[in-house]
C-alpha cells in the first residue's frame, strides 16, 4: 500500500499544466459564479461542481483502516480500501460518472445535473442534483441462496445547493434519500439478528458541507450527514470528514480524516462505523487528474 500511495503521490511533483485555478476560482462574464468547490467532491458528498464539457477525470480514492491501532499497523497504513472513478461532462450541466470500490466490491454508476448557477447580483445559491445506482458484487448466493440481482442495489437522490459566501468561504447544502435493497441485520445483546429488521430500507439524510480557502492553492473542507431515520439498536454512525485540498497544476489533491471507509454514496451514508469519539478514524485521500 506504501508504493501505491508513493505511486500516487509523485506525479504531483511532475506535471505541469495550466493553472486549474484560472478555471476554478473565476466569475463567468455573465454573472454566473463560478467553483464554489474547486473538486467534484466536498470530502466524501458530491459539490457543486460539474466536470466541464468533453473533460474527463480520473479519480483515486484511498481509505486507510483506522489510526486506533497505532504502529500494530502503522496508524491503519497496512490495510486500505480503494475506489476507481471516471467522470466525463457530457456537457457543462451534466457530468456522468462510473466506480468500482473495494468496499463490499461495490460498483457504481451516477449522473449530476445542474439546475441553475448562482449570479453576482441575482439568484443567490447553485443548485444541482445528483442520483446514482450501486452494486453490491461481494453477496454471493452460496451465501444468500435466494439472493436476485435486485437483492444487491440500493440508489440515492440528493439536491445539492452551495453558495459561494466570499471568495473564501463555500458552503452547500445537501439533503439525500437513498434506499437499499438489503439492509443489514441488526443484531441484539446477544448476536442475534433482530427479526424483523428495524431499519427502513428507505432512508433520509440532511449532508453540510463546506470549503474554506486558505491560500492560493489550498483549502479546508468539511462534509457531515445527520441520519434521519436510523434504527436505534443499529450500530451504524453518520459520517463526518475533514481535510484539506490542495491544487498541483493538473490535478487536485484531497487529504483528509474521516470515520467511513466507504466511499459509495450509500455506502458512508448507511453504513458507516467508525466513532470519532473512539479514534475510530481513517486517514484517506482523493486524487482528481483532469484530462
């Protein structure tokens, strides 16, 4: 995992491109504000921000196990989870996406769309919405003997709405339904599963989320989701991510702290279980090359 992420992290140091800057942080010359995010995603929540027309993104995104452990396994260095991502504008209003994640070798496929851009003196906020499908590969039906592909989906539907505060300061808004086909069990003081299962398969979050610039070519984000409709016995927690981006010529680099290791939309919203409380934290990254 050392050489993966060394791999990673070298061609920050050679390439150079134009500065994505230029791009980000501007105002359109129609009014419309632009990159209120200077990145597709906040930490873990989609942004605002839509890739632009016929551009393609490579996304590398790493979670590392938690730091609890200390140096038994290298502050969670010996074991990660990493996600695979295209994103390509089909336009400047619509970005399509496709993942394949480690976790739960999850694949997924997602669409964003913008409804309308904020403007220097007009509509105050951006309003975009995004909505993707995942697969759940691992289940197997040696496992799950009646198991049907239907068993293996779940979607999710968010609006997202984001105000460029100042030059430095972005906030967004994004309140999220998703649903599982398959949810997992709950289990009682004794490990037994819980029957019927408590939790709705239909399921509400309110996400928060925001950047602060700090510099030039970097900034602080945070994203957090409040359940709304968690079952009480679930062990289940809300996901709550910190870090920093940092802008490199042709790529933007994502290093944060966060409690879910998932990185599926579904995935950090339903099923996240680290308590930061506890250290139960990983250490991850998202790495964006723009094409």
């Amino acid at each position: 995992m050392n050489k993966l992420f060394i791999a990673l992290f070298f061609p920050l140091c050679l390439f150079a491109q134009d500065d994505l800057l230029k791009e980000i942080d501007a105002k359109k010359n129609d009014g419309e504000v632009s990159a209120a995010f200077k990145s597709i995603k906040i930490v873990n929540f989609e942004s605002t921000k839509l890739v632009g027309k016929r551009d393609l993104y490579f996304i590398v995104s790493h979670r590392f196990d938690y730091i609890k452990h200390g140096f038994d396994d290298f502050f969670g260095m010996d074991d990660a989870v990493t996600q695979i991502k295209f994103a390509y504008g089909l336009s400047d209003r619509i970005t399509v996406q496709a993942a394949r994640s480690g976790f739960q070798k999850t694949y997924d496929v997602g669409v964003k769309y913008l409804f309308i851009n904020q403007k220097t003196d007009g509509f105050p906020v951006t309003i975009a919405g995004f909505g993707s499908v995942a697969i759940n590969s691992e289940m197997k039906k040696v496992n799950f003997p009646s198991l049907q592909f239907a068993d293996r989906l779940s979607f999710v539907t968010q609006l997202l709405i984001s105000r460029k505060v100042s030059d430095r300061l972005s906030l967004e808004l994004m309140p999220t339904f998703f649903h599982e086909n398959t949810v997992s069990d709950i289990l009682d003081e004794n490990n037994v599963a819980i029957v019927p299962n408590p939790q709705d398969k239909s399921q509400f979050v309110i996400g928060v989320g925001g950047r602060y610039k700090l510099g030039k070519r970097w900034s602080l984000n945070m994203d957090y989701g409040a359940h709304l409709n968690r079952a009480s016995q679930s062990i289940y927690k809300n996901p709550l991510s910190i870090g920093v981006d940092i802008e490199t010529g042709g790529h933007v680099f994502q290093l944060h702290f966060t409690n879910a290791r998932a990185m599926h939309e579904s995935g950090f919203l339903g099923q996240t279980t680290g308590d930061w409380s506890k250290s139960e934290i990983s250490f991850g990254f998202n790495l964006v090359r723009v094409f």
